[in-house]
C-alpha cells in the first residue's frame, strides 16, 4: 500500500487588497509512513484569527504525534481543542478558528473530524461520501474551537483499502463553490493528480487552481489538503 498527501493554501483577493494576512491555515505532515493533515479558517470578524488558525495547525499535528493510534477520533478532537485553548487564556475569542483535521496511519485506517464551516469528503472501500452534515442556521454563523462543544464535532472513521480512496479537507472559501453532485468528480481529480505526480508538484497545481479560481471576484482565502491512497 502506498500513500500521498498534499495541500496548499491561498489568500483571498478581498482580504490581498486591503494587505489582510491570509486567515487560513494548511498542515501536510508524515507520521510514521502514514500522513496527517488539517485546515483550519480563522473567523474574518476577529482581529487575530489568521494566528488562531496557525496555531489550531499546529496543535493538531503536536496532538496526532503523540497520542496512541487506539485513541478515538472525538478523543483526538478533544484535545486538539483543549490544548488549543490553553494557548490563548482568557482572550480566545480574538483567535477564533474552524478545524478540519484527518490522520491516516501506514495500515491506511483513517480518522477525521471537523468543527465549524469547511467540507470533510472521505472515499472508502471505493464508496464516496460527503461527511460534514447540512449547514443549519445562517451562512454568518459557524462554530470554532473558541466555542463548540463536544456534540459540535463531526467524526468518522475509516479504511483505505483500494487505489482511489482517501480523504479532503477544504475551507468555505472553496467548499461554498461546489456544487453538491459535483464532489466526487472534484475529489477524484485531486486524487489523479496527485497520483501522477508527488507533493510538490500537486501542491504548485493546486496553488495555481485556487489563485485561478472559477468564481469570478471571490475573495475569500481558500485551503484544501488531502490523502489518498495511490496504490
């Protein structure tokens, strides 16, 4: 079995016009012949979330490191959320991020979880499936890792056991673009790139896509990371 991850995040144009940082946060890193990743979109209305997101990355991959491969899906989530807080004390708010995170060990079982907005797309024993559930309330409102509670978190668990299969994670900066049958076709073009190529270059062919985007004048930051499974 063979596995490959990429990812790449980019600066809206809004946020590019008025010297903004990019609010977005991506994460590809190798663990033991197996891949974590993780996006994360810091809240536009908090004045310090472009460095709530970069730390939201960054404890994931710390939490992913040392936990046991035992420990459930919500468990890590748990405490990706809590060592995130202990960051910030009191002021979380000013920091406030969603987060999408993914881990697939070198036997290709998987684990994710998603709070807030974003999309987490899983293809399993070759069946495709959107796991972030319906937005419920208005477009404005979404959770963070300031806020949710432990119901908030969306988790699934997984097998990669066949060529094709893996999972994608993206901010709403692209998933509010996509059209909802749409989404296999999307994930399966990621994966053939990147299988026809390697990290790098799918990286530099996913930068220029987003820096490209279809949706004319959108200026939200846009991330997006994934693993899959090659051969």
């Amino acid at each position: 079995m063979k596995l490959a991850a990429t990812g790449s995040s980019v600066i809206g144009p809004a946020h590019e016009q008025d010297s903004l940082p990019n609010q977005d946060a991506v994460m590809v890193h190798g663990i033991q012949n197996g891949w974590c990743i993780a996006v994360c979109d810091g809240l536009g209305s908090r004045e310090k979330s472009h460095i709530g997101s970069k730390k939201a990355v960054q404890q994931v991959r710390y939490i992913l490191r040392r936990r046991e491969p035992i420990v459930t899906a919500l468990e890590i989530s748990q405490s990706i959320q809590s060592t995130w807080l202990d960051q910030f004390g009191d002021n979380t708010q000013s920091y406030e991020t969603t987060c999408l995170w993914a881990h697939i060990n070198s036997r290709g079982r998987g684990k994710a979880a998603q709070v807030g907005d974003g999309l987490l797309l899983v293809k399993a024993n070759g069946v495709f499936r959107s796991i972030t559930p319906l937005r419920d309330g208005f477009g404005n409102q979404t959770q963070t890792l300031a806020q949710a509670k432990t119901t908030d978190w969306v988790t699934k668990e997984f097998q990669l056991s066949r060529p094709g299969d893996g999972v994608l994670l993206m901010t709403d900066g692209i998933s509010d673009d996509l059209i909802p049958d749409q989404l296999e076709g999307f994930f399966d073009v990621i994966y053939q790139q990147l299988k026809s190529s390697n990290k790098r270059r799918c990286k530099q062919w996913l930068t220029k896509e987003l820096k490209n985007w279809t949706t004319p004048k959108h200026g939200d930051d846009k991330s997006i990371a994934g693993i899959f499974r090659t051969e």
